[in-house]
C-alpha cells in the first residue's frame, strides 16, 4: 500500500489520471458502442435494480439504490474478467473528465463472484455483482458506461451496458397526452411536460439544459435537441404541439419459455436433441391493419426464469428459439429485424430475418435462456435508412400502453461534463390526459 510519507500517491495518481484521459480520448474516436455484447460467448446480460429484472439501472447520487450486473459465458470456464465505468454526456461521447474526479476506488475492478451451472444441458458460468461497491462508487451524477472486459485489458472488451446517476436538483412534471394534428392523431402519443431549475444556477436554458426522452428504456429512437417552448422565471415548458411525438405502436408480442419440457400457448413444438434443444414459437401474424387490442405487456423487456428448477441464474437452460413472420411476398426494399431486450435493442445480422419462399414467411432464430420475453417484429429501408420502424409489421395505435422516461441534463458554466438532474417516469395508462 503507497503512503503519505512517500510522496508516492501523488505521482500514481497523476499517472491514472493521463493514462484515462488518453484512453477516453482514443474511445471517443473508437465508436464503441454504448450497449453491445462484444463476445459471442457472453449471454443473458441484465443491468437492473437489485432483486427486480424489470427495472431501468437509475440510481440516485449518494444514495442506498444498488444494481446488479448478471450475464452467462457459454465456454462453461473460469475467466479473468474486469469492470470499469466511464462517466458520459448526455448523448454518451466520452467526458473529458479524469476518471479520479469522478470515481471512488480503483479505475478497475475484478468480478470474482461466479457459479457454474447445474441441471442445465447448456453448461455455462454464471458472473454477478453490484454496484456501487466500496471499490468503485460515482462521485457525479450523469450516464456511466459499464464496461467487462477480459485480462485487465480493454481492448478484450466483452460487452459495454448503460447505468444513469440522478442528482434529484430539477423537479419534472408531465403527463401523456393524444396529439392536436390530425396526421399523428390516431397512431402518436405525445409527451407534455415541464422543468423546475430553481436549485440550478440557469443562465442560458437553451444551452445549459438537455432533455432526452426515452419510450420503454429506448434509446434507438430517444427524442434529443429539444427547445423550450416557454419560459416562465425558473420554469421551462416544453410542450411545443408537433414535439415529443412518439408512434404508439401496439402492445409486444410474448412467448413464454420457463420450461421447455411445458409447451405455453406461444410454442409451436419442440425438439430435444442429443446436442440441444430448438423450439419453434407460433407464426406472428401482421398487425398493421387490426384494431387496438389491449394485452397486459412488458414493454419489450425479458426476465429469466424457470419452471423446471429453483435459481434460473444457474438452473436456467437455454434453447434456440426459432421465429417467423408469414408475408405472402417478401417486402420490397426493406430488410426486416426481431426486436425487443432480447436483442440488446439493437439491429443488425444476429437478429435480421431471411425471407423462405418455400414457407412463404421470414424466419430467423435466437439462442436464449429460460425466462418470459416481450418482442416485435420491426422494418430498416434499405434505401433511407431512418431507423427501425414497427409501422408496416405492428401498426401503430394512440391507445397503446407505453412508458417515458424524461431526463433532465445540465451542464454548469465552465463544466466539463453533462449532469443528469432530473427524471419522470410516465405512464400512458396512468398518465393520460
């Protein structure tokens, strides 16, 4: 251990802080991901609220909440892996912050809580811990990247995951409400709401404020770059009439996979191979052009979980899930992607579906664990590509069930880093006006 006497923390210390800096800078310019599995070998990566796996990873600033991070490694071995979080601005660029200067403890911390799984026909080992930890606590509120990597190095990342840390310093109110323009009347649902910075030192909102609102933990199509619309001493409303509009899409399709030896409603059949098991859920139909129908959702999250045994954490087996999608002819120009938690929230080769002419359906498979899972069927254009769009496949309704999350970032004159200061979680059922 270094001591005063020595003159020695100083120097190591100044040494972190240039080998960070010159780290974040080199990561600015990487394009890593801010939530991507790296590793194939990695599964079933959850970052929630301890005990619960439906919770967003928000924690207060100082305060008792604690998230716990639990994923799988499919090589069924003991690994040397590492953790380390790199506090971001609002839209997740790199903080030009010394990591001493806003983390508590060491820079990197080992993950040494392990299990290998029993009953399972999968073998695999089970990594969890918690954070904050007494090794590594946030000193500043704002978005933190949670990074796993292997040996030590960051080169040998395995994947990156989001968590928010809310200094409470901005009061939001809001509710959801049917919007005014007879173009998003029927298919949006708009977001109304309002910012208190009296406990902020607030010169110039149109700078020093940000605001992102997510739609059930989305941050694919967040709605960022928002003007006030009024401004009322220290009151800042932004209830523009064609803003926060989000497509209401519909309720999220479900498939129940706690047990494989139990086939759920969802399950076409099975099959139980000597290497693996496969299970084919029911054909998804389109629903662009049906009616609203309310079904009591998740808002396109899974949980693990497991009717065959006690701990889905090490008991939980895993399965490739096959999915299809009938169309009498494939979509012309546009690619179609499985979508929900259950990919990341991501888009690309591992989730995108291949058109069969011989079943005359898209089809495309997961590898996924025991549990219950929300998903939905989405649309890229291959020609102006604008994003993942559920308008052809799912259609979109006002009515939908849906969660928003509005935060609230400031940055302080002189600042250097995005605070997150604020945050309101609405609910269109609750919510509604």
């Amino acid at each position: 251990m270094y001591t005063m006497r020595t003159g020695k923390p100083f120097v190591y210390n100044l040494f972190v802080a240039i080998v960070l800096l010159v780290s974040n800078t080199s990561w600015a310019q990487s394009g890593i991901t801010p939530e991507h599995i790296y590793m194939p070998n990695i599964r079933t990566v959850k970052l929630n609220l301890v005990g619960d796996y439906l919770t967003y990873p928000i924690i207060s600033l100082n305060g008792s909440e604690k998230v716990e991070l639990n994923f799988d490694d499919l090589d069924n071995d003991v690994k040397s892996y590492f953790y380390t979080l790199v506090l971001c601005n609002a839209d997740w660029s790199v903080a030009q912050v010394n990591q001493v200067d806003y983390l508590r403890g060491f820079a990197e911390v080992p993950i040494r809580d392990y299990q290998f799984s029993s009953v399972s026909f999968q073998r695999y080992t089970h990594y969890r811990i918690e954070l904050p930890g007494q090794n590594c606590y946030p000193r500043k509120s704002g978005n933190y990247l949670l990074k796993v990597y292997l040996d030590g190095d960051t080169s040998k990342l395995a994947f990156t995951k989001r968590l928010l840390v809310v200094d409470n310093r901005a009061g939001v109110t809001g509710f959801i409400s049917q919007p005014v323009n007879p173009k998003f009347f029927k298919t949006h649902q708009k977001v109304n709401f309002a910012v208190n910075t009296q406990m902020l030192n607030v010169n110039n909102p149109f700078d020093q404020v940000k605001i992102v609102i997510l739609q059930n933990n989305r941050w694919d199509n967040a709605i960022r770059n928002l003007k006030p619309m009024f401004l009322k001493g220290t009151i800042i409303e932004y209830n523009a009439e064609n803003d926060c509009l989000f497509p209401g899409s519909k309720e999220w399709r479900w498939v129940d996979l706690r047990s494989f030896r139990l086939q759920t409603e969802r399950v076409q059949k099975s099959d139980y191979r000597r290497n693996g098991t496969d299970i084919w859920v029911m054909p998804d139909a389109e629903r662009s052009n049906t009616r609203y129908f309310y079904l009591k959702d998740i808002n396109g999250q899974y949980f693990p979980g497991t009717l065959d045994g006690t701990d889905p954490s090490t008991q939980g087996d895993y399965a490739l899930v096959h999915f299809s999608y009938p169309s009498p002819e494939p979509l012309a120009g546009f690619d179609m992607y499985l979508y929900g938690e259950l990919t990341g929230y991501e888009y690309d080769v591992r989730n995108k579906l291949t058109y069969n002419a011989q079943t005359k359906a898209y089809e495309g498979n997961l590898f996924l664990k025991q549990g219950y899972y929300n998903y939905m069927y989405g649309t890229v254009d291959r020609f102006n590509n604008t994003g993942l769009s559920m308008e052809i496949t799912e259609g979109d309704s006002w009515e939908t069930e849906n969660n928003y999350t509005i935060l609230v970032y400031f940055r302080a004159l002189g600042g250097r880093a995005d605070e997150l200061v604020g945050r309101l979680t609405l609910n269109t059922l609750i919510d509604r006006r």
